[in-house]
C-alpha cells in the first residue's frame, strides 16, 4: 500500500471510531458512504455494517483489500480449514485478503458495528460492498 493510501485508510477509520457512531440494531445492515478512485485504478468503498445479536453473515469473500474497524459489540470471525476462530471487541482493527474466504458471527448482547473500507479493482466497480456467498471454506489438502 503506498502511502498516501495508508495515511487516508488509517485517517479515516480512526475518525469514524473516534465519532462513537450509533446504530440501529437490524439482522444485517450494509450502509454505504463514501467512494473513491484511486490513481491505480481501483475504487475505495466505506460502508457502516450493523449486525444483530445472534445474527451471521454466511461463508462469503470480497475481490479486494478489506480493512475493518469494530466500532461498537464484538465479532467473531472463522475461516474454517481448522484454523481458530477470532474474536474481536470493540476499537479492534482488522483486514482481509481479496479472495479469503470467511463467515463472521455476533455471538454479543449487543448490535455489533464495524466500518468497512474496500479496495476493489475496477471491474467491481459497482461491487457496493455485497458479498460474494459460497458454500464454505476452499481448505488445501
């Protein structure tokens, strides 16, 4: 990552931390709000996703770079193949590979809330955040 990107991916995700959004607790609520283009091309996404307590978002990967910031509840994350799940609480940072597959759970009492920036190439241009479902981890023999 150059950085310019870094400065504005580090920027940006500490502010929004540092605002205390507040949420509405819904099963699964995917807020876009910001895109940006980058010189090399791909595009910058910001999205707010609320999850409910005891709610799951299904075996899924995104085509790019995805940094994450859980601002409010805690997540858990697994990527099956018999690696441990992770469990994060709030003010924890995390990021994603493009391609990694994963499933994410809110096992909390609370609306979990995490701020999501993309790094997406061009051909998803319109990619909007939404995941790509599969049916469960690709494991290696």
């Amino acid at each position: 990552m150059n950085k310019s990107l870094g400065s504005l991916v580090t920027t940006t995700l500490f502010a929004l931390v540092a605002t205390g959004l507040s949420a509405t607790a819904m099963a699964l609520d995917f807020m876009p709000f910001g895109q940006g283009v980058l010189a090399s091309g791909n595009y910058v996404e910001d999205f707010q996703v609320t999850i409910a307590p005891g709610e799951a978002v299904p075996w899924h990967y995104h085509p790019g770079k995805v940094y994450a910031v859980v601002v409010a509840g805690t997540v858990t994350e697994e990527h099956g193949c018999g690696k441990p799940a992770e469990t994060l609480s709030a003010g924890s940072a995390f990021t994603e590979a493009p391609g990694a597959i994963h499933r994410v759970f809110n096992y909390g009492t609370e609306p979990l809330v995490i701020i999501l920036t993309f790094i997406v190439p061009p051909a998803y241009k319109d990619y909007n955040g939404i995941n790509i479902f599969v049916n469960g981890p690709r494991c290696d023999d």
